[in-house]
C-alpha cells in the first residue's frame, strides 16, 4: 500500500514540476499576435483558394499586416473578395489601397470536336494530368484541352463546366472570381487569368496555344493559329506579339481597337466579355472545292470581243516565219491561237512550209 501512495505522490510532484516549467517556457517564449491579423481574417471570405499566393486567409491577413507595416498593400488582393474586401482591409490597417483591374480565368482553347476531330480513343483514367503524362491526347495536337475536367473539379465557385457538345471547358464570367485555382489544375497551361476592362470585362484572346509550325497546326486543327502576323501587323498600340509560332495579346497594352480580331484569317482571335464570346465566322474551304476554285483560276479568260475571221492582203511573197507570227493571237490580252480564222494563199510563198508550220497555221 505505501509503495502505491508514493508512487502516486512523486507522479504528482513530478507533473507540477512540469506544469510548471512549461508555464514559464510559454511565457518566456510566448509569440504575440496582432489583433489586427484576427480583424482582416474575419473580412477575408475564408475560401482559402490560394488565389492571393498565400496559404489560405490567415495568410493573406498575416501578409496585409506585415504590408501595412512596410507602407505599402500594392501586389496583395484577394480574387474572391474583390476591390470591396480590400478596401475593408485597408480601412483596419488606416490606409488606402489603390483601384485593381477586374480578372477574369480564359480558356485559350477553341479545339471543339469538329474543329479538332479525334485521331485516336483514350481509355484510361478520366484526368488531364494523367493523360497528359501518358499520351499526347485523343487529337493531332499535344498543346490542347484534354477535356477531362481537372479544371471543373479544382473550381470551387461552380463558375467553369464542360461543354458535353463541344467537349471544352466554359468559363461563367458572372461566377468566377480568378482565383486560379483552375488554371493551376490545368497541366498545359491553357487555362489563363487574364485582365479584363471594366465590369463588361471585354478583352481580345488568341484561343491558341500551338507552337507547331504553320502547315502542321492546321492539320491539327481547324482554327489553330499559323503565326501569320497579320494580327501582329494590323496592330496599332504593339499589343500583339507572335513568338514561338503562336500570337498573344497583352492586355496591359490592348486598347480593344478589334483589329487583331479583323485581320486573323483563321478565326483564332475572338472578343470576349461577359456577355459571352463573339467569334469571327471563317468559311472553311475544303479540298474539293479548293481544287475547283484553282481549276477556275488556271482557266483562259473570254476573250473581251467578238472575234471574226481577218483577211490578209500583200502585194509580196511572205517568208514561212512572217506566215507563223501572223497565225498566233490577234490579241496578246487572249492566250486562245487565231490561227483558225486566218486566211492564207498557201501558193505566194518563196519556199514550201514545214509541217510543223503548217500544223500551227491550221493548214495541215
């Protein structure tokens, strides 16, 4: 009994000494908190996206306190919030915080089923990052949509769904808040949280990323870009660029004159805006009839007059070679020979015709 009792007795001893140097351990080195930092999470939507670049919103509330303290909260925003949140969040902190412009995620990609047509079947896990790791998609070009939602699934605002019709992802401009989280899920890059103007959120977007050579993203696809540059050349404000065999816009310096969207001779270029996107119809030429519009261009032209048979009068003998240019065209405007409506005295010659001159002047 009294080994128990002391077994008890120092176990108590023992864990108010422990208690106790805890207790003074957590005092020493105790890390105080701004109140602040509990102030501006509570403001925060709490989505912990990581759209703003930091771990979650106590992150975000943490880096706007240290900011403030610096004297600046340029480069801190919080996608979900918007300019309202900030705001709220600079009042705390007794500063201002300057307007930002509205961002909006861009799928830069418009290899629909009937532009970009399977080439073989993927029968394996349905995620991009996977396929993207194993093969080169179910199309001829390794740089678009693989279509199996990874960026639906990363969305946590319900603004991006895939069209079953045309087997894309679609953005809702009136539900998406950039915070990238779509574009992070999306292994090839296609996804883009771009700048947009105003509420409207108007921009032009190239919805290509092929950076294959020309002759071989158009067999790829139907409305690939084939860095042309004549969206580069149409532009006046130096906003369009083509580097690696692809265009893009910047939308710092894009001043929405539609240009670009005017001169792409494929359709790659489209306007959007909340509203939508407006794309610019292209009439697609098939081979048959390509073939066809070349067999009319190769043909000779009507001649521009009637023709009518010409007499010939000569007080002298012609040589062979003066009979020969006066059986070719009687107009240089009409490739059609004349030598049929030429009319000769075969006798008045100073020496007999070849036949092969005789051939060209429709008298043999």
């Amino acid at each position: 009994m009294n080994v128990i009792l002391n077994a008890v007795i120092v176990l108590g001893i023992l864990g108010l000494v422990l208690a106790g140097a805890l207790y003074v351990m957590s005092k020493k080195f105790a890390v105080e908190e701004d109140p602040r930092v509990g102030k501006i999470a509570d403001i925060l939507p709490g989505a912990n996206c990581g759209g703003c670049g930091f771990p979650g919103c106590g992150g975000m509330a943490a880096a706007c306190v240290k900011a403030a303290d610096a004297g600046s909260l340029d480069g801190l925003n919080c996608p979900v919030g918007g300019q309202s949140t900030m705001e709220a969040v600079a009042a705390i902190l007794g500063m201002e915080v300057g307007s930002s412009s509205p961002k909006l995620a861009v799928v830069r990609c418009n290899g629909t089923c009937e532009n970009r047509p399977k080439t073989v079947v993927y029968d394996g896990v349905r995620s991009c990052r996977i396929a993207h790791t194993t093969c080169m998609g179910e199309t001829a070009c390794s740089y678009g949509c693989l279509g199996c939602g990874d960026c639906v699934d990363a969305c946590q605002f319900g603004a991006i769904s895939m069209n079953e019709k045309t087997g894309l992802p679609e953005v809702d401009a009136a539900k998406c808040t950039a915070c990238g989280a779509c574009a992070k899920a999306c292994p090839r890059n296609i996804i883009e949280i771009r700048t947009v103007s105003g509420d409207s959120k108007d921009a032009f977007v190239v919805e290509c990323v092929n950076k294959d050579k020309g002759a071989q993203a158009m067999k790829a696809c139907a409305v690939s870009c084939i860095a042309c540059k004549k969206c580069e050349n149409a532009c006046g404000s130096d906003a369009v660029h083509v580097e690696g065999n692809v265009a893009y816009i910047n939308p710092e310096t894009c001043v929405l004159c539609g240009q670009c969207f005017d001169a792409c001779p494929r359709g790659t270029i489209v306007s959007l805006s909340a509203a939508g996107i407006q794309r610019k119809s292209v009439e697609k030429s098939t081979s048959k009839s390509a073939s066809s519009a070349n067999a009319q261009s190769a043909a000779p032209k009507a001649p521009s007059k009637e023709w009518k048979p010409i007499e010939i009068k000569y007080d002298a003998a012609l040589l062979p070679s003066q009979q020969v240019l006066l059986a070719g065209p009687k107009d240089i405007s009409n490739p059609v020979p004349a030598s049929k409506d030429v009319e000769f005295e075969a006798k008045r010659t100073d020496a007999p015709l070849p036949p092969s001159q005789m051939i060209l002047l429709g008298l043999k």
